[in-house]
C-alpha cells in the first residue's frame, strides 16, 4: 500500500536514494510462446522495461534474464510446438531457458485454468529460489516477469464482475504482487501483436484460445468487442479503475487488519476468539473483512461466500447463534465473544465458556463441571476447600472465591437459589476454559503472590511436552488472567480466604465418572 510519495516520487529520485535492488538479482520472464509473452522476451532484451526495482523504466543486464516456459502438454504436438518456439527464441536472443513439464490428473475441484496457473506460479517460484541461491542474493530482489496486458485486465475484470466478486476481485490483476510485476499491463494486446509484426517476429497461437465455452473467451469474444463499440478505449480505462480499486482495496484491508488485531481475544491452532461487541460495533465493510481475515487465519483455502459472511455479522448483532462454514469452520456466539473453531480443534480440548452452574466436554471424555457453593456461617471456607481438593474420591477439585472473580454475591446467591430459572449469561457467571498458551503466566498458590510462566510450572509437574494441549486452563475471559491450570494449581489470586461467602466449585469429572 504505498504512499502518495512512494507512487509518484521519480525514479531518478529513487535510484538515487539508495533504493533500488540488487542490480544482479535474477529477472524470470514466464514466456508461453504467445504474442504477449514473445514481446515481453524481446522486449526485456532489447529494449528498456519498469520492472519495480526503483530504477524505474530501464534495460536489464543480459546476465540476470532468465526464461521459464511451463509446458502443459494440454494440445498435443502444438504443445511441443510452443516449447520449440521458446527454445528458438531464447537461443536467438542468448537467454537461458527452463522448461517444466506439467499433467493434470486431479485438478482437485479446480478448473483447468486456474490449475495450470497454480502450477505455472510454483514453478516460476522454485525457479527463482534456486537462482537466488546460486547468486547468493535476497529473493526479495528477484523479479518474476509475466505478460500481462490491458487486455487481461479489462477481460479479468469483467470476469470477475460476472461471478459476482467484491472489490479485490474487480481490481483484477495487479501490477505487482510481491515479486511478481507485469511491466507490461498499460498496453493492449493488439498493440504487442503489431509491435512483433514491424519486427518481424512470430509468435504461437492457442486455438483453444477461441473455445467460447471458456468464461474468459467469452468474455474476450463476446463481452470485450460489444463494450468497445462505446469506447475503444475501454482496456486502459478499465486499468485506470482497477488502479484505483486496488488501491482502496489494500487500504481497506489494512484498516480491517488493525481492527481484527485490536479485537482478537485468543488465537491458538484452530480457534479464533474475537470480542462481539467490537465487531458488532464497526463499520459493515470492515467488519466483513474481518470474518474473512478471521477465517483465513484458521484456513486459507475456506472459500467464504457473501452467505456466509452476512450470517455471522447477522449473528453477531443479534447477540446469539451459530454456523458452520466451508472448511467444517464453527462459527458460534456466545457471553459476548466469536468463536471460530476448526473440526481439528473441536476434537481436541475443547475452547470455550462454561457458564456457572454448568458442565463442559473436555479431552479423553472428561468433564469439567462447575458449580456454586454458598458457605454457611461459621464454617471455615479454607478448610473447606483444602479438605475437598485433598479427598482423591472427588476428583481434581478447586474452590475460586466468586468475589475475586467480580461476581457480585447477591446475583449469585440469586443464580444458585433460583435453580438455574435466571440465565448465568446476564450475571457474567462465566469462566473461559482453553489450553496453554505461550507467554501465560500465573501467580501459583503457596508462591505468596509471586509469578512464574506456565510452561515452567507444567514443566515442574512433568507434564510430558506432547500431553500440555490436553491440559484445560481456566481462564477469567479468553486471554484473561489464569484462575486454575486444571488439576494442578489454583492461582493465588482467586484462591480462597476466611472472608469468602460465595465459592465457584471446578470439577474435573474423569471420563468414568463423566455421567
């Protein structure tokens, strides 16, 4: 996302700043044998090209260039024939020149298109991490040179806006996206076929290229022509409102990434915890990056749809409700937070609230029950607690003072006389129960106060490594402060005094006791 100096400061200014790139970084230029990408070959040799590296539009050293040509082996003997005409190119113009051999025997629920692209993309990466070692330079430095034109962008566009998609997918192909840059992207593809025609120079054509069954041959025969018969400049002006789409798309992703940053109560393998009234308090097109943002954390490859994304948002203002998404995503509100939980994770312990009274499944068939325990007058809280977490019939047991947890003693006498006729939910009678994490610390009971990390302390249990996952911590609110690493240590915080009258009772149920 760059800034108004960063987009139009002269590349004069920039060279000589310092910024720009390892002048010998390797430069791959992914040529297929067609018009667009035969000119991005001579043209890299030949003539002067803006490939991102703050010298602006300039030559590339002969040396650095190098060609990859992807053979798909999807036309037969035309197949072949491309690659013959790559290799002529390149041994005319004295570039070095890989070629990678492709099949396509599962494409996995993908189309044919995008799998070829994904498999194009990969190996133009490895290519360039294999010269980037040999040359012993950054691969931040290297570029990969693809030949995409005005046209792609137009037809990308209108691709795009037929399927339905959102402002990142109308902004079509960028001109760059990390190392990857497209110099050619402000000129049309008839302007690159005249440009080899004055020169003399052949390219390959792609009979499938006029195959209307394709969506974007039909945009590109169907769609494209009928446009320009009102504006023959339709391709760039279709860039210019691609510029500026992406653009206001990248802004808009880092606003929603500092929002679901500043929201985000827990995060750990498979959960995502993110504060409700937050996300019910931002703006609409912000919060619906943050879902997205959210569950791609948990699953890059969960394709969300519109659905999916206005049920969670219609969830989270609601105040209650769940879902499952692509991916077997959990999506459920519940005490004021958003929890997204992958299938992998729910397997395991599990991450949640537990409501006071209530029960909840732990790991290996456990349960963690909790209740209240009103003390009667006289009786010695301590003792109380001392002698049923010595008893080994009960299970493991913690007594937490409900007052150092913030829970007024008048709404949880209320709760417990009531039988449960008033929903805990609206006194906050409400513990976060999830796994170790790193960082947590805990200030143990009979440590008079002092902290230590809770990696430390399970590591002085002999809690083997392997088994801390399965450990339940319970926890004030996700992220909040430990109150109890279950079946070990209570923290001297919540622990119980002598002026303790109502107690929050923690019961860990093995899994023969569970019923």
């Amino acid at each position: 996302m760059p800034t108004v100096s960063q987009r139009f400061v002269s590349h004069r200014a920039g060279a000589a700043s310092g910024r720009a790139l390892d002048p010998s970084a390797p430069v791959v230029l992914m040529v297929s044998g067609g018009a667009d990408s035969t000119a991005l070959l001579v043209m890299a040799c030949t003539s002067k090209l803006d490939i991102m590296d703050g010298r602006g539009p300039a030559r590339i050293a002969r040396e650095r260039i190098h060609v990859l040509h992807v053979n798909h082996h999807l036309r037969g003997e035309a197949s072949d024939a491309d690659e013959e005409h790559v290799r002529g190119l390149c041994e005319r113009y004295g570039v070095p020149l890989c070629v990678e051999h492709a099949s396509f025997t599962e494409l996995n629920g993908q189309n044919l298109e995008a799998a070829a692209r994904e498999v194009r993309y990969a190996a133009a990466r490895r290519y360039v991490r294999e010269l980037c070692q040999e040359a012993r330079c950054p691969r931040t430095a290297a570029r990969i040179v693809t030949a995409h034109t005005a046209s792609d962008r137009a037809e990308t566009f209108f691709m795009n806006a037929i399927k339905g998609a959102g402002p990142a997918g109308l902004s079509s192909i960028p001109r760059r996206r990390n190392i990857i840059v497209r110099p050619l992207i402000d000129l049309t593809h008839e302007e690159l076929c005249r440009y080899l025609e004055v020169a003399g120079i052949a390219w390959r054509e792609d009979e499938s290229n006029q195959d209307t069954s394709y969506l974007r041959n039909y945009v590109r025969h169907r769609v494209i022509p009928v446009a320009c018969e009102r504006n023959e400049n339709l391709a760039r002006n279709v860039g210019a409102a691609c510029d500026i789409l992406g653009d206001e798309d990248a802004f808009m992703a880092h606003l929603a990434a500092t929002a679901l940053r500043s929201c985000t109560r827990r995060q750990q393998e498979g959960l995502v915890v993110l504060d409700a009234a937050r996300v019910a308090a931002a703006e609409v097109a912000i919060a619906r990056r943050m879902v997205r943002l959210a569950v791609k954390q948990l699953d890059a490859e969960a394709r969300l749809e519109m659905r999916h994304v206005e049920s969670i948002l219609r969830c989270v203002a609601a105040g209650e409700g769940s879902l499952t998404l692509p991916g077997n995503i959990d999506a459920r509100i519940e005490f004021g937070t958003l929890a997204l939980r992958t299938a992998s994770a729910r397997e395991h312990l599990v991450a949640g609230w537990i409501a006071v009274p209530g029960r909840m499944p732990l790991a290996n068939g456990a349960v963690l029950e909790a209740s209240l325990e009103r003390i009667p007058a006289g009786t010695d809280a301590v003792a109380l607690a001392r002698e049923a977490a010595s008893s080994p019939a009960s299970g493991s047991v913690a007594y937490v003072d409900a007052a150092a947890l913030g829970y007024a003693e008048r709404d949880l006498v209320r709760l417990k006389e009531s039988g449960r006729s008033l929903p805990a939910e609206s006194l906050g009678a409400r513990l976060w129960v999830d796994a170790p994490a790193p960082g947590d610390l805990l200030c143990p009971l009979g440590m008079h106060g002092r902290s230590k990390k809770l990696s430390d302390l399970l590591g002085e249990e002999q809690v083997p490594v392997a088994e801390r996952p399965l450990v339940p911590v319970v926890r004030t609110a996700p992220g909040g402060s430990v109150v109890w690493v279950g079946g070990i240590r209570l923290d001297d915080r919540f622990k119980c005094t002598a002026a303790s009258k109502v107690l929050v009772k923690l019961v860990i149920h093995p899994q023969d006791l569970a019923l």
